[in-house]
C-alpha cells in the first residue's frame, strides 16, 4: 500500500473515531469544547458603574483574563463600542439617547444587565450656628425645582418643610452636574421629568433641550439660578461638593461615590411619603416596579413614582454593552466577535458578575442584580457563544438575591427625623441631635422628639476597599485607543506584505 493511501485510510479512521466521541457526546447532552484561548478585552463608558467596575476587572486580572476598563462616560462608552474602537460599553444611556443616530447599528448590539445601582443627592450644608447637616431631607418635587433653578437658597420654605422647620441659611444654592455627555445625566433628569412635569417642561423648553429622549448633556448653558457648576467625572462631583470649597453646593452622582468621599446624601421622600437612603435593599425595594423593553434597556416612570415604603425613587440598572449572534428575540444583534478569543474571555467574565460579581455590590453602594436579571445575563452569553443558554439556580450561582438578601451592607439606617415633630422653630439658628439621639432646641427654636439612638450615624455599609482603576482623563484614553488599535495596524501591514510576497513570487 502506497505511503498516500496509508495516510488516507489513517485519516478515514480517525474522523470515524471523532465523529464518534462527538456522538456519544451529544447523546448524553455534553457539548465538546470549541473554545478559544481567551484574549484581552478592552472596554470603557460609565463612571456611574466604575466602582463596580473597578471590583470586577481586577477580578478578572487574579483569575488570568485580561480585562481592562476606562470610565469615560456612557455615551462616549457607547460612541466608541459603535465605532469598533472598544470590544465592550458600560452604560446607563441607550443608543437611542445619542445625537449620532445608528451608530450601533452596523455593528450589532445587546444590553446586559450588569448591576442595579441608584444616583445619590449629595450636599454640603451648615445651619446657622455653622454646624454640618447631615441628615438633610427632601422631597421628590424639592429636588426638582432644585435642579431646574426653580429654587435658588437654602432657606427656601420648600426645603425648611421638608427638613420640619430647619430653616437653613440664606445662602445660594450652587448646582453642580455633569459636564458632557453622561448617562447618570440622563438617568437624573427622566426622573425630574416623571416626577414634576410642570417644572421639568418650561426649563427643558427654556434651555432648548430634547424631551422626547432622555436628556444626557447639559453643557448649553442650563438657567441655573443663581449658579452652577460642571465637572467631567463622578470621582471629581463627590470630591467638590465634599470639600471646604463646595460648601452650599448639591450634586447628584451615583450613591458608591458618596460612600467614597465621606459626603452625606440627602434622605429622599418617596411616592409613599417615607424617606429613604439609597442603600442595596431600597434600590432593591424600587427596581421591583422598573419594566424591562424587548431590547432589555429599562423603563422606570414606575421606580420614580413606587408606592413601596422603602423604595429609593432614583434607581436604575447598568448595562454591558456587547456584540452578538442574530437571534429572533433580538434584532439589534448583527453577528458575533469575529475574534473567539474576545468571545472567551467575554463569556467568562460575564457569567463572574452574573454570579460572584454580585456578592459585594451592597458594600461599595449598589444593589445586586434579582435572579431574573442575572438569568438574562446567562442568556446574553448564549447569544455570544451560540450554545443555550445555562440556567442559574441559588446551587450555582453565589448572587445573594438568589437567597433573597441583598449581601452585606445593605441594610439602611433608621430614618434620624421621623419622629420629630419640629425642627427648630421659625426664629432658630440651628439645631442638632443629642447623645440619645433626641432633637435639641437652637436658639429660639421648638423641638420634640420621640428619642432614639444616634446609630443611623455609623450605619454606613461594611468598609470596602476595592483595587482603584484610572479616572478618566486624556492621556490614559489616548494610551487605550493606542492599545486597541496595535492589532489593527499589525494586521493590515502583514496582509500588505503578504500580498506584496505573492507578487514577487
């Protein structure tokens, strides 16, 4: 028999034998492996989930995937991922939120969710006697003539009501908000347009701003009166409003970043007229009347408005953005990463903070995704690899929602005014809790309290330190845009070269 033949019959047998194994395989429901070594993936978008971000990516870094992150922005995230100069966004914002329309399109795309988080009213007030608030409540309605410059001072009687008679002083109230294009921007003012719609309208239409999508940039000079002030990065909001220079400013950011800093966050009444904190099990609380699209991007008018006594009314979930297989359930998809290495890792990386990923998000200020959320994660992951779809159970998922906690951290203080009858009466220059956690007069000032215990003050979340990433600023973009396109110009000089080698042979 000829060396050839020899090597034919070898082969003929050998394909027998795997299609064999493939068989066997199939018959007791195993799939053979046909994956890819894992390549590095790069991502960058919301700064809103960075906190997040930062716990997962160096997760993934100890486990051996190579992941990287940059907190640019939603839609910049969202920009870049359309454009193909990222393989992955984090976003609040939808593709339809942004002023260059189909730019998703092309590539194909699908919402993951990713963590469920709330955006924090952060402030910096002293009373009267120069003492530090920090148990400032306020209304939904009180938060948005605020940020619509419908109320300008701290002594405003909306806010005195609010606070049961504080009377806070007559200082301007300086706005701070997002510089750019942000989708913790656009998560903020839906709810100021759900909530007081008479107020939302007229500023919208004064500052010429969209209302039939959400609004994510705010940089053509909102009438805030009497000032404002923007900062690019949730990092730099929380430090300002947090220092000596922000005094008599609000913010509003994500509520990780309050924890971060040290700045206090406003109590805010809800529908139910309780007000609440934004910890783990108030966003929690909220998010179970939030309906989800087709696409899987999120509708909350009923989050703002939840009648659920402990519903925290600013909250929302973030998405991953990412690339996948058509499928009929959803149209956005155009086809999955060319590259099965970004597929591998991708497909790893999502099922960890489906699962894992959730356990300490209660600690660092957000909420960990319900079991719902995190089976549609799984389903995400079916249309990147094209296999079906795992079913995530509490046996094989750690995700604390699983067993109907929140993890720890989660629990929120007790509310330090709600048995107080009045704070301070009209002629008061401050008031302040005693040791027992009881009201006490200003001067002049009426006061009573149903007592208490001042633990509300240490009831902050467990202490957790996460590993830091880069904030965002031009030089770390610039070195990841460089990063990401090393393949690209490596690529198209080898394909030159080989083209020119096939000529001169």
């Amino acid at each position: 028999m000829s060396r050839s033949r020899r090597r034919s019959s070898f082969q003929r047998i050998v394909g027998a034998f795997v299609a064999f194994v493939v068989a066997a395989l199939a018959a007791v429901g195993v799939a053979p492996s046909a994956s890819a070594a894992p390549a590095r993936i790069n991502g960058q978008g919301s700064s809103y989930v960075a906190l997040a971000m930062q716990q997962w990516v160096a997760d993934a870094q100890t486990s051996g995937l190579q992941v990287n992150y940059l907190p640019t922005g939603s839609p910049g995230g969202l920009t870049s991922f359309g454009q193909s100069l990222a393989d992955f966004a984090g976003t609040e914002a939808e593709f339809s939120a942004l002023s260059t329309q189909g730019i998703g399109d092309t590539r194909g795309y699908q919402y993951v969710p990713s963590v469920a988080g709330a955006v924090a009213v952060m402030y910096n007030v002293q009373d009267a006697a120069g003492r530090k608030v920090d148990y400032l409540h306020l209304s939904r309605r009180t938060i948005a003539r605020i940020f619509t410059g419908d109320i300008t001072t701290w002594s405003d009687p909306a806010i005195t009501s609010d606070n049961k008679g504080l009377v806070l002083p007559n200082q301007p109230i300086n706005v701070v908000y997002r510089g750019g294009q942000s989708g913790t921007t656009g998560l903020f003012y839906d709810f100021v347009a759900n909530v007081a719609p008479d107020v939302f309208g007229p500023w919208a239409a004064r500052n010429s701003f969209p209302t039939a999508v959400r609004i994510i940039q705010l940089d053509s000079s909102p009438s805030f009166v009497p000032k404002s002030q923007a900062f690019q990065g949730s990092d730099q909001i929380a430090q300002f409003v947090g220092s000596g220079q922000g005094l008599w400013s609000i913010g509003y950011d994500e509520f990780g970043y309050a924890k971060t800093y040290d700045v206090p966050a406003a109590w805010v009444e809800n529908a139910a007229g309780e007000s609440v904190l934004p910890y783990a099990e108030n966003i929690s609380a909220a998010l179970e009347t939030a309906t989800l699209r087709p696409d899987l991007s999120q509708e909350l008018s009923g989050v703002y408005n939840s009648t659920n006594p402990i519903a925290y009314p600013i909250s929302a979930y973030s998405y991953i953005v990412t690339q996948c297989a058509e499928s009929a359930d959803r149209p956005t998809c155009r086809g999955a990463y060319p590259n099965a290495g970004i597929t591998e890792t991708l497909t790893k990386w999502l099922r960890y903070i489906a699962c894992e990923g959730q356990v300490n998000m209660a600690r660092i200020g957000y909420s960990p995704l319900p079991p719902n959320l995190s089976q549609e994660v799984a389903n995400s992951i079916a249309r990147l690899t094209g296999q079906a779809p795992e079913q995530l159970t509490q046996a094989n998922c750690a995700n604390p929602r699983f067993g109907g906690s929140v993890g720890d951290g989660g629990t929120p203080p007790v509310d330090p005014i709600k048995n107080v009858d009045v704070i301070g009466g009209e002629n008061a220059v401050g008031s302040e809790f005693d040791a027992a956690g009881g009201a006490t007069t200003g001067n002049g000032g009426t006061t009573s309290s149903g007592g208490g215990s001042t633990d509300w003050r240490r009831a902050t979340p467990v202490a957790y330190v996460g590993p830091s990433i880069a904030s965002s600023n031009g030089i770390a973009v610039l070195f990841l845009l460089l990063v990401m396109a090393v393949p690209v110009i490596v690529g198209a000089v080898l394909a030159r070269r080989r083209r020119s080698d096939s000529s001169l042979g």
